[in-house]
C-alpha cells in the first residue's frame, strides 16, 4: 500500500496498487481498516481524476496526492530552459511535501494492519479447542498480571474500539457490545479505583464467549474512592445495567457454544465420509489398527495372563466405580453415545466388570472381543439384543451360590465423535446384603474394585449420586483408600437437577464440586444430568435435557458451577485427555518391565529344556492331535485274519458256558438222540433271538478298544512324549463312550448266526475232525475247571498234606466223606441220571450219620453235581475219541448207538457260527466302525480344542506353563512396542 512517489486506488476492482522500489502488491480494500478506508476515500475525493493504465473500468482513479503528475522535459534552447528550472524547483519542493505527508498513510496502514491482526488470531483462537477446564494447571502469578491494568488507558481506548465495532456489521450482537463498551465506560469515568479482586472480576466479564464461566458482575468486589463510591452503586439502574451485561454474556456464551456445536456435527460427518472412504479402500491402502484398538488388545491379553514372576499389569485404564444406584452405567452410556447397557429400578444389574474400548470410526457399532457380530447402535432392535447379551454373559459368568463375577466382560464400541479411551465398569458397591444375594457379596465388591483401583496408572472415575444425603456415600471412603492425594482420580455428581430441586442450600453442591465436603481429593469435579429416570429416553433427548438444565440454571447462572465442570461431553473431553496423559507417562515403563519378564523366562527354559521347541498349550494339543489320528488310522492296517482271530476266541470265552451249561449238558443228560437234538434246536433259537447278537456285538466293540488302546500303546514306546498321556486316555475314553454301533447291524446279524445255526451238514473229514478236536479243548477245559471245584470242596489230598503241611478244615472234612460215599453209588450205576432221588439222598445222610459224620441233604445234593459233572465229561471225551472214526457213519446216515456222534455235530455248528460272526464283524469293523471311530474321535479333539479348561486339565507341567508364559510374554511386549511406536507417531 505504501510507495515513495506515486500511490493510486482503482474504485472499480478495490484494490489499492502500489509501487515501492520495484515491487508489487495488492490488497482488497475491504480488508483494510475502517479508518485506512477513511484515510483512503478523503484524500481520493480531492485528487485530480485519472485513470490507470492497469483498470478496465468505466470509473476514473484518483490520486492520492493533491501534487501533479511529472510533467515531461521541456526541449533544449528559447525561453523553455528558465521555465524548466523553475520547474525543477518546485518538482523538489512538492516532493518534500510528500514525504511530509506520508505519516498519514503509514498510520492508516498502521492501523488497519493491527486490526487485520488481530481479527485473524480471534479465528485461529476460535479453531483451538476449549482448555478452560485446565485452568488450574496455569499459575497463579500469570493471572496476577490483570492486577496491573492501565484503567486509564482502557478508558481511552473504549470509543476507539465502539466505532471499530459498529463499523464491522458482519458480526453478530456487537451492538449490544457497542452499548455495553458505552456503560463500562461510564462506570470507569466516575473514578472508580479497581483492586485486585476487581482487576480479577473485570478479566472474567472481558473473557471471550466459550472459556472460563463469567462470575456475576455483583460479586466482584468494587473498591471505588470515597468521593465517587456511594453514589454509583446505590443506582438501581446501574445495577439493572450489570444484570442486563451478564445476561447478554451468558446469551453470547451460548450463542457459541451451539455454533461450536453445530460446527462439530458437521465435522463429525467430515471425518465419518473420510474414514468411509478408507474403509471402503477408495485410497487402495491398508487400514491400521487405531491406536486405542491395539491398546485395548495389550489389556486383553494381560487380563488373561497370570505371571509368576510379580510382573503386574500397571497399564492404564479408566476404573469408574461409585454405589449401587448412583448413574455409573448412565455417565458411561452417554461417554458411549449409546444405552448399550441393562437397566432396572433399584436392583443389581452389573454382576461382573465391562470393559468397554472407545474408539472413533465410521459406523455406530458395537462388538464382543469373542465375537465377529456387530451391533448396529442406530437400530433399537440391535441395541435391545446387546443389552440381552450382556445380560446373559453377566448371568453366566457368576457361579452357582454367587452374586457378582470378577470375570470381565470385553466390549469395543465405535462410532463418530466417540473421545478414545478404555473404561471398565465395575459393580456398584453396596453398604447391606440383601435376600437373594450371597453372603459374601458385598466383600467380593470390594474385592474387585480395590483389585482395580490399587492400579497405580488406573484413573478413578468416582461417580456421586447428588440426589442423596453425601453421608450415606460409601465409595468416597473407598477412593480415598486408594487414592488419597487424588492425583487419579476424577469426581463426578450425578442427577444435579434432582438435587438442585430437593436441596435447601444450593451451596452444598458448590462445596462438593469445590472437593470441601467429601474426605477425598480429586483432579477435577464435574456435575452431569443423564436424563430424566425414564429408561425410553434417547441420547440425543438426554443431551437436550442436559444442556437446558444448565442453561436455566443458577448454579451456573449464579457462579456456583463453571461451565468447564458441567455436561457429560466436556467430561468425557476430560478424562479421555487424562488417560492418554497416563498413558504416555506409564507405557514405556510397562514395556521395559516384560522385557524383564521375557529374559527371566527364556533362561530358565534354555537351563532346564535346551534340546526342546517352545511349544506351548495349544501347540502341545496339535501335536498330540496328530499322533491321535495316526494311531486311529493304524486300525485299518489291521489284516482280516487278525481280527477274525481276536473276535473269534472272544466270543467263544464269552458264550461257552451258556453253549456247555445251558445247552449242551441239559441235551446230553437226556440220554436220547431225539430228545438232544429237539433240546438243541430250541436252546440255539431262544439264544439267537435273545442273547446272541447282543453279546456278539459287545465283543466287537470290546476288542475295537483294545485294539486301539493296543496301537496307543506300542505308539507311546516310541520315544514319545508322556506329557501327552492324560489327554490321549481321556480321548479314548469319550470317543468310546460317544460310539454307538450301528443298530441295523445287529438285524443282520442275527439273521446270520441263525442260518448258521441252522445248517447240520458236515461236508468233509477235516472240518468233522476240526469239530471234534473243538470238542474235545472244551471239555478237557470244562473238566479242569470241575476237578479244581471239587478240590476247592474236599481240601487237600494226602500228598499235599504230607509235602505241604496243609490241614482239611471240618467242612472239607465232611464233604470228603460225602465225595466218597457218592463215588461209591456212581461206580454201582455209571448210567445213572443228572439228580439224586430223595431216597438215595436218606441212604447217603445215614450211611454217613453212621460213620459219625452228620452232613445237611443240601452239602450232599451240591457235592453229587460237581461229581456227576465230572463223570459226564470224562463219558463225553470217551465218546469224543469214539467219534473220531464215525465220519463215515455219519456220512452213510447209519444208526449205532456207539457212534452216534450229535454232540460233534453241535460243536460244529457252534463252530461254524462263531467262523461267520466273526467274519462279518470283521467285515463292519474294517467298513464301517473304524472310520466311525476315528469320527468320534475328530469330533472328541475338536471339543477338546475348543475347551480351555480342560486343555488346561490334561496338558499340564512346568515346561506347558513356562511356554505358556514365554509366548504371552513375548505377544505382549511386541504389541506394546508396536502400540509405542504408533503412539509417538501421533505425537
């Protein structure tokens, strides 16, 4: 704007051109200061009119200067030369008279520079945000320089700044300022001498709309002069005038506030465009976790870690703890922007810790850290079906005989707008346990919060109902435990509207935000309203509700409150910039204490496995996994004639003494072919339809575990690791128990074993002589087995009593006796039947009673069947070695007393049942009940896969839990340093 020699303003476009030294600039009229405008237009109105070269306009220019224009150099020669001299003289004395003036354009520059200035850092410090509520970081001594203002000079300033005021129209309400500079200056021209406190009180009615609450005019104590003082405010009217400024301040403070506030919302639909186009990918880059997700991961991880190596978890979070009752879950609803949480009217909701993750993002959302569903927090449907689930997570986490969990709970919410930061609720403290509630309940409250609170690093949200009488308040007492210097912890009274009404002295609620009626210190205090008691009322309703009480109310309006202290969101502005305040100061010093933890581990593990892979739990079970299935396979490896073998000689130990008690001997003692073979057909055909297929099946099943617990077994041998055992029994185990042979299998088989029951045709002299050995295993068997019976009865012989010094005691005495009074009758009549008459039974007792043994008819009946059992079985393999050479006969049908042989052809038939029940059982376990077991056994390890706790039970020892350590430790650290390095990133 300024040039030596020549300045021109062009009307048409406004802008003032200037030439100085070579350079050029310009500058919108508009822009300068009122009186550069003056200054401007009243030296344009008495220049000559010209018009610039530069403009297009039809408007002519005028010059600055009331001087000519450098005339052009006369031509040499004639009178010319003395008029140009002359000319020349003048030329310099109309540039001094420039310079002269030149003053007036460098004090309209001056001016309107300053004002330009200063208009531009008001715009810069509207854009900052509002750090009133951190005042009392600032020292003392700063605000004691109001202490030092010039009244006289402000005096004189004033008519200055009402023009500057009223010239700027753009601007809103200034002519109410205008008229308020006009009283102030009235009151500042009577003589009015301000002290410090009135210097104090004057900064607040000066401070700019949006920072620290204005403190009404009446309040500030005026000290005026003796002359001047009592006639100034005993004027009603000039205190009607200070009402009427205080008003129109708070009006104008407001008036901001919603401009802010609008300004936010639509910088809250700015950045969730933005972060909607990342994640949609429209800048093709990868998304990174946000720095509070990878932060709430770190307190996942530690929340799941139990150290023995007294590395505690001194991370920092935000612990909101208050009574039962008293609006915690509500103040973390509107930190959260959202009723995420159970309700009910004066009964225990939260059971258990919430950890609740705060972070911004495009969508209202809301998601369980075990979990891939979101809740749309927009939809009531989504929201009542979050607070459902919580419900239940609470329910389930508390124990039988419980009231309260301390497993916690981990929920993340996102959304536009939401301040980052990581709070848990925790379960209202309780003063008196209640019917319903366990006996220990209202210690395992205390339990959990001092667990959290005795965190170092952990801010304290400590939540005040101020609806109540503050004796009755247990958890000030608590917190002042826990933190007594309150460098941690942050007050907040909650339902100020419902003690506003009910209190008599307002005053009390100033005294508890001011920290002078409760025990307790505290960072900050704050005073929030969260609705109406109405459990329908929605967030934005709540705000509005919130935000009118205030607004209408004289605790604000009466300096009892300051509006830095009231409203939910400048506490959650507070407390998110506390915590990540502790955060920063406390993280490095976390990382540094696991890479400890980590050293100490791997020491001890290089000392005591060096030859070892770090495997942990989970590692361990896929290993052993494996080596479950492999052996599982190997059953399929089995050859058809092992397992043919197996089942054929099981199954015979498992039905031979139903086929020799209660079919065979019963035929036999009938001493009839046709009577035996009936007998035989009608036994086999109960026995098939009943028992049979039943215990055929049981014997599959049975040798398909001990085969498997065999491969286990062989497999353990090879060098393997005994660590595995009890998961491997305990697989084995379920899988058994979970199969279920095939039922139609057993219709089949039955069918089977019938039909070859059934066939009495013996084809060839090997299978005849196959049938007769069969025989003969079983009876020598049968016979050994009643030759050791009747030992057991009768005591030891003659030669054991002699070699062995052994005694007969008086019941084997007896029953001596009784063998060999029945031996006697069975040598007079070796045909003789099964069952002893009555008769024979009295001659046995008396020729015994004779001898002076006295015996009971019952000794004597059980005795004679163990001897007649064996008679019959030596008969049987007399006539077993008889048959040997009665093929032909049989072939030939031709009928010998001597050799008929139908016990052979039983045998036989028993044999050739138990060949083709083996055969097909064979056939279903290789087809189909191997792969079924190796099914049950997949599904056994992938329920134990999924069951922490039992993986726990079954994989233990110091080496699972030091590499179970190692690897928390090592995930740990890594995600700190990770966090660490994004943190200093976004400084």
């Amino acid at each position: 704007m300024l040039r030596v020699g020549r300045a021109v303003a062009c009307v048409a476009c406004k802008n003032l051109v200037s030439k100085n030294m070579g350079v050029r600039f310009r500058m919108p009229l508009q822009k300068l200061h009122p009186l550069s405008r003056a200054i401007h237009h009243r030296y344009n109105a008495s220049a000559n009119a010209q018009r610039p070269p530069h403009c297009s306009a039809a408007r002519h220019f005028t010059s600055m200067s009331r001087l000519p224009m450098r005339p052009p150099k006369p031509p040499p020669g004639g009178h010319g030369g003395w008029r140009y001299q002359q000319h020349r003289n003048f030329w310099m004395l109309r540039l001094a008279s420039r310079l002269l003036k030149l003053r007036y354009i460098v004090l309209g520059s001056a001016v309107g520079g300053g004002y330009t200035a200063k208009k531009t850092y008001e715009e810069w410090k509207d854009m900052l945000p509002d750090m009133s509520a951190y005042s009392w970081v600032i020292p003392d001594f700063v605000w004691e320089l109001s202490d030092q203002i010039d009244l006289d000079k402000l005096t004189k300033i004033l008519p200055e700044l009402e023009e500057i005021a009223k010239l700027l129209p753009e601007l809103p309400d200034f002519d109410k300022i205008g008229e308020n500079f006009t009283f102030l200056k009235s009151i500042l021209s009577t003589g009015v001498s301000v002290g410090s406190e009135g210097a104090s009180g004057l900064r607040l009615l000066l401070e700019a709309p949006g920072d620290t609450p204005v403190k009404a005019a009446t309040e500030v104590p005026v000290t005026a002069t003796p002359e001047a003082s009592d006639k100034q405010f005993k004027k009603s009217s000039d205190k009607e005038k200070v009402d009427q400024l205080q008003e129109e301040l708070l009006r104008t403070q407001m008036k901001y506030q919603r401009m802010l506030e609008r300004l936010e919302k639509e910088n809250k639909d700015l950045r969730k465009v933005v972060l909607q186009k990342d994640e949609k990918g429209i800048h093709q880059r990868k998304i990174k976790k946000s720095l509070i997700d990878m932060y709430s991961e770190v307190l996942d991880i530690l929340s799941d870690f139990d150290s023995n190596y007294n590395t505690q978890d001194h991370l920092p979070r935000v612990v909101v703890v208050g009574d039962q009752s008293a609006g915690k879950t509500s103040v973390l609803e509107m930190i959260a922007q959202a009723r995420i949480f159970p309700r009910g009217s004066g009964e225990m909701m939260t059971r258990s810790p919430v950890k609740v993750t705060l972070s911004e993002g495009p969508h209202h959302v809301a998601m369980f850290k075990d979990s891939s569903r979101e809740f749309d927090l927009g939809k009531e449907e989504d929201l009542a079906a979050l607070r459902h689930e919580i419900e239940l997570r609470m329910r389930k986490s508390v124990k039988e005989g419980q009231t309260v969990s301390p497993e916690t709970i981990s929920l993340s919410v996102k959304g536009p707008g939401i301040q980052r930061m990581v709070l848990v609720d925790l379960p209202g403290v309780i003063s008196t346990v209640t019917a319903g509630m366990a006996a220990d309940t209202k210690e395992t409250i205390f339990s959990i919060s001092k667990n959290y609170m005795q965190n170092p690093n952990a801010i304290i949200l400590c939540i005040q109902d101020g609806s109540v009488d503050a004796e009755r308040s247990i958890v000030t007492d608590l917190v002042s435990q826990m933190d007594p210097q309150g460098k941690r912890t942050i007050f907040v009274l909650t339902k100020v509207d419902l003690a506003e009404k009910n209190l008599a002295s307002p005053n009390r609620i100033q005294q508890i935000v001011e920290g002078k009626l409760f025990p307790m210190k505290a960072l900050g205090y704050f005073a929030v309203v969260t609705g109406k008691g109405s459990a329908g009322e929605s967030i934005d309703s709540i705000k509005d509700y919130e935000e009118d009480f205030f607004q209408n109310s004289r605790l604000l309006r009466d300096g009892m409150l300051k509006a830095h202290q009231v409203t939910t969101k400048n506490l959650s502005l507070a407390v998110s910039d506390c915590f990540w305040k502790m955060v920063r100061e406390s993280v490095e010093q976390q990382a540094d204490a696991f890479k400890a933890s980590r050293f100490n581990l791997e020491t001890e593990w290089k000392n005591n496995y060096p030859r070892l892979r770090e495997l942990d739990r989970n590692e361990l079970f896929e290993k052993a996994k494996n080596e479950i299935l492999d052996e599982v396979i190997s059953l399929s490896q089995v050859t058809p004639k092992h397992w043919e073998a197996i089942l054929q000689k099981k199954l015979w130990e498992r039905v031979s003494t139903h086929v020799i008690e209660n079919i065979y001997l019963p035929a036999a003692q009938t001493m009839n072919s046709g009577t035996f073979n009936t007998t035989v057909d009608i036994k086999l055909k109960q026995w098939t339809d009943k028992q049979l297929p039943h215990k055929a099946l049981e014997v599959a099943w049975e040798t398909l575990q001990e085969e498997f617990a065999r491969f286990m077994a062989e497999y353990k041998g090879k060098d393997q690791d005994d660590i595995f055992d009890k998961l491997k029994e305990a697989v084995k185990d379920e899988s058994i128990k979970r199969h279920k042979w095939n039922e139609r299998a057993m219709d089949s088989l039955r069918v089977i074993q019938h039909n070859a029951l059934e066939d009495r045709s013996i084809t060839d002299k090997p299978q005849w002589d196959a049938a007769i050995q069969f025989m003969e295993e079983t009876l020598q068997a049968r016979l050994k087995d009643t030759d050791s019976v009747i030992n057991d009865m009768v005591g030891p012989d003659w030669k054991q009593r002699w070699m062995s010094w052994k005694n007969r005691s008086p019941e084997q005495h007896t029953r001596n006796e009784t063998r060999n009074e029945l031996e006697r009758l069975l040598k007079l009549h070796e045909d003789h039947t099964a069952y002893l008459a009555n008769d024979e039974v009295t001659t046995v007792r008396k020729n015994l009673e004779g001898r002076g043994v006295e015996v009971d008819p019952a000794l004597i009946k059980d005795t004679w069947h163990q001897l007649y059992r064996r008679h019959f079985l030596q008969k049987a393999l007399q006539h077993c070695n008889l048959c040997r050479r009665g093929f032909y006969y049989y072939q030939r049908h031709f009928v010998d007393s001597e050799l008929e042989c139908n016990d052979v052809v039983l045998f036989w038939r028993i044999q050739r049942m138990l060949l083709i029940t083996a055969n097909t059982l064979r056939q279903q376990l290789t087809n189909t009940e191997v792969r079924r077991l190796e099914k049950n056994v997949k599904e056994v390890l992938e329920d134990f896969g999924e069951d922490n706790e039992r993986k726990v039970h079954l994989i233990t020892g110091r080496r699972v839990q030091l590499a179970e350590d190692l690897k928390k430790v090592r995930e740990i650290q890594e995600k700190l340093e990770a966090f660490i390095e994004a943190l200093h990133k976004e400084k």
